[in-house]
C-alpha cells in the first residue's frame, strides 16, 4: 500500500524536482501541468497491471529494479507519444523530461529502498510472516529450514516437515507434521503460503505424490533440486533468499503478459460499457419492473487465488427465490426466474453488468466462469485439477463457453477447456474467444 500510494507521488515531486533544477523554480506552466496530469493517470494504470505491487520477498533488490525500470520505460515512452500525438514537443524541455525521468526514478528506488528496509525489521519481529511447509527430510531440506530462518527479513515462516520413503533422518529446529498423506489436508486447513519440496529428483514416485497431495492448493509449489541434478535445471531456477528453487506452478500472467492481460481488460471494458449503456438502462427498467426489489444481482463468486467477490448481474428472479432452497445449481426447465428474467438468462443479457467487475479489476472478460464458494468447495473433491482454474482471472466469456460447455453440461470438459486456455494463454487467443463469443457466445441451448 505504501508502494502504490508513493510511487504517483514521488512521479509527481519528481515532475517538480526537475523543473526547479532546470528553470530554478516550483511553478510548472499549464503545458507542463497537463502532461504531468496525465502521466500520472497512466503510470496507475501501468503500474497497477504490473508484478511491482506483487510479493518480493526473498528476491533480490536488483531484480525489482530491473523490473521498476522497464515500468519506467513504458510510462515515459507513453509520455513521449502522447507529446507528439498533440504536437507539444517543442514547447516542453527536453532536458526537463530527462530530468523528471531519472529523479522520480532515483525517488522510487529510494522509496523501495526504505520499504523493503521496514519490512525487514517487521518480518525480523515476527509480523507479516507467510507460512511454509517442507516435504522431505535431507541435508537440502535442512539447509532450506537453516537459510529461512537464519534470513529472518524474507518472513517466511517455516511450521514443520513431511515425512516421505526418502527421508535420511530428521530435521532439526522444526517439528514433524506426520507423514506425506497429511500433507494436504494440513496445507488446506491451516492455509500454507508455501509447499517446499526438497526430494532428490530420482524421487520421481514421491515427487509425484506430493503433487497429487496438493492437487486442490492454490499454495505456491517450490522444488528444491538435489545439487546432482542442478546443472540440468539452471534455465529455470529462481533465487529466493538465496535458494535456487523451481516453480512447478504458476500463473501464466506474469510480467509483460499481466500488463497486456489489464490494459485490454480495461480498455474493453470502457469501450463495452459505453456502446451498451443505453441497452442497460432498457434492461435496468425492465427489471424493476417485473418484480418488486434492486435492478443489480449481487452473488459471491470465486476468482484468482481463491479469493471472492460480489459479481453483478441483472436480477432475474424474485428477491426472495433462494430463501427456502439457499443455494441451487441452474438448470433446464428452470422456473424461478421471471418472465423478463428467464429472456436475458436466454440471451444471456443478465451478465452485461460484469463488464462493471472487468473495470473495478474483480474478473477479466475472457477466462474461466467463476463459481459460487459452496459448489468450489464441493466439486474440487469431484473434478481433479478443478482448482487449477483459478490461477487466472474468472472471466465474462471463456474457451469453454463458446464451445458451449455452459450451464449443467459435463464439468470435466468444462474444466478441460479452462485448462487448455491457462496453459495456451495468449493476447490473440483471448481476441479469438471475444470474436467467437459475439457469432455463437449469447444465444445458446445451454444458456438458462
């Protein structure tokens, strides 16, 4: 929070800084103003779609500024073509833009500087603290346990050890939690941050049953590779305070690709919003008036890393339809909703508002349909990997959807087509599901 506060207000001094080390004061003319204005409105909006405002914890200093450069580079470089887009380049000093770049980025580096300083006598204190877990009991696992915690500013809390076949004694300074078939359940009930497996990778049966173990976690996986097999693995390795891990899982929107992912969100979305407005009002009005109670359905639905929301609908059933039932799966045939109600479930002009959701960040218009929390909870004991689709945004429309795996049709393709997408991401694929969506998305048996 400190960062996204800070970092429009240290472009904004920066701006300041700059013209008075040019021209010796603080008064900026209107044409210097605007462009601040609106530079600052797309860093947000840059920086917000970043991974600057994602966990760093163990990872390096350097490494974050590398990224908080390339940020840089892509807001100045917006500047620089909306400058000359409105031709007001050769009223604005150069070296007044040079200088703002390099002082508001020396500012937001310091700002990082200080941050990551505080964090670390925090974390040291014993707050902030992400929880993990170690599979495995061997001199790699005790080296991880000893690093942690001897590197207490990365705040990773280590709360014990899974027994497997593997194991070459004991770990000292952590307890054991019981054996590898726990690991699951206890991952799930205390909600661990972190899974390290530190298994030798000729383990391949025990690696494999971890996984399985963890196959409904949103938690982050880490495989710690036996030195024997380093040299195999060095493209993939990470550092975290020092350690090389592997990611085993992650979602496919980092980076450049999560920036894309945002800015076609957003600027979707406003389009969207703009040309329907007048059809929502129509929609709006029709609503209230085919039964007492608010236009807007507000539902909790589950997204990315499990975490809810209150998706918008337009209400197509009495307030009062789920009072004696609670929740209910829709269906065929079915005959809750009202006249008006059961025409936009059809069209499906009832999920129009979630365009609403799109812009306030919540869901993105293309990506796996969210669903409500007590169903989650039930079919991740049914449909292996079920969990998996929410290591994206949930979306308006989705792979499954235009291939018309909708409504009460089979769960297992349903998630197959999510899963597909996650794994196949691209910023054409998702253009290919909007395209798809608009000749066969709307209208379907399966819409009710």
């Amino acid at each position: 929070m400190l960062l996204r506060l800070g970092d429009p207000l240290v472009l904004i001094a920066g701006a300041l800084a700059a013209h008075a080390i040019r021209f010796g004061n603080l008064q900026l003319p209107m044409e210097y103003g605007r462009l601040v204005c609106i530079t600052v409105l797309f860093a947000l909006l840059v920086l917000g779609a970043s991974p600057l405002y994602r966990s760093w914890r163990g990872r390096s200093l350097l490494a974050e500024a590398a990224q908080l450069l390339l940020q840089w580079v892509v807001i100045f470089g917006g500047l620089l073509a909306y400058a000359a887009a409105i031709q007001v380049t050769d009223d604005v000093s150069r070296l007044w833009l040079g200088g703002w770049f390099g002082v508001s980025f020396a500012g937001v580096l310091a700002l990082r500087l200080v941050v990551r300083a505080g964090a670390a006598w925090v974390r040291a204190h014993g707050m902030d603290l992400r929880s993990a877990v170690i599979v495995g009991a061997n001199p790699d696992a005790q080296h991880i346990v000893n690093t942690l915690r001897a590197n207490a500013w990365a705040g990773i809390d280590v709360r014990g050890w899974f027994a497997t076949c593997a194991d070459r004694g004991q770990l000292e300074g952590v307890g054991a939690l019981g054996a590898l078939d726990a690991l699951g359940e206890y991952v799930e009930r205390h909600g661990i941050d972190q899974v390290w497996i530190a298994l030798p990778m000729s383990e391949q049966a025990e690696i494999a049953a971890s996984l399985g173990q963890l196959q409904h976690a949103t938690a982050d996986i880490k495989f710690v590779p036996d030195m024997f097999g380093m040299h195999l693995l060095n493209h993939s390795v990470e550092q975290v305070a020092g350690l090389p891990v592997i990611n085993l899982q992650q979602t496919p929107l980092q980076g450049k690709a999560r920036l894309l992912k945002a800015v076609e969100d957003r600027v979707l979305a406003a389009g969207i919003l703009l040309m329907i407005a007048p059809l929502m009002a129509m929609i709006a009005v029709a609503v209230k008036l085919s039964s007492p109670g608010p236009v807007f359905y507000r539902q909790e639905r589950m997204s990315w890393n499990n975490r809810t929301f209150q998706m918008l609908k337009f209400r197509s059933m009495p307030v009062d339809a789920e009072t004696g039932s609670g929740a209910v799966w829709a269906k065929a045939g079915e005959s809750r909703a009202t006249r008006v109600g059961a025409f936009l479930r059809k069209t499906s002009l009832d999920e129009l508002p979630q365009f609403i959701n799109v812009l306030k960040g919540d869901m993105s218009i293309v990506g796996p349909r969210p669903e409500r929390p007590v169903f989650v909870h039930k079919f991740k004991h049914e449909i292996p990997a079920y969990m998996k689709k929410h290591m994206v945004k949930a979306g308006i429309t989705g792979w499954a959807q235009v291939n018309g795996w909708r409504g009460s049709t089979d769960l297992h393709k349903r998630i197959e087509c999510d899963l597909f997408y996650i794994e196949n991401w691209s910023l054409w694929f998702d253009i290919k599901i909007v395209i798809m969506t608009l000749f066969k998305g709307f209208v379907h048996k399966n819409a009710y």
